[in-house]
C-alpha cells in the first residue's frame, strides 16, 4: 500500500511510535538482512525513510 507523506503521519508516528518497517517485522532475518519472503525490502526499510517519501506499506507486516 502507498501513501503520500504528510507531516501530521510524521508527528504520529514518533507520537505512537508505529512500527512499519521490515527492522520491526517478524519476517525479517536481521542476520542476512533479507525478508523471509523473499520480497523486495528497499522501500521498506528504516533508512528508506530518512528523507520524507511516499509511505510504502508491506502486506505481509507482522510485529514483532
């Protein structure tokens, strides 16, 4: 799922400290740094998100 980045999405995100990248998914091997998977992890990933961007959302998301 993409969604347009908003600074009201930035200021609740540090507010409730949602989790949606692959570092806090379940399905996410920190050891080879890959998803589980198999799926493409770029846009997915905390450092995709230093810069504000289009929100990219993975189906397949789990907390951990």
């Amino acid at each position: 799922m993409r969604l347009s980045h908003s600074d009201e999405f930035e200021r609740e995100r540090a507010q409730y400290r949602f989790a949606f990248t692959c570092e806090s998914c379940a399905h996410f091997d920190r050891r080879r740094e890959r998803c589980r998977h198999e799926y493409p992890t770029d846009e997915h990933r905390q450092a995709y998100y230093r810069e504000p961007r289009e929100l990219v959302f993975c189906k397949e998301f789990e907390l951990e």
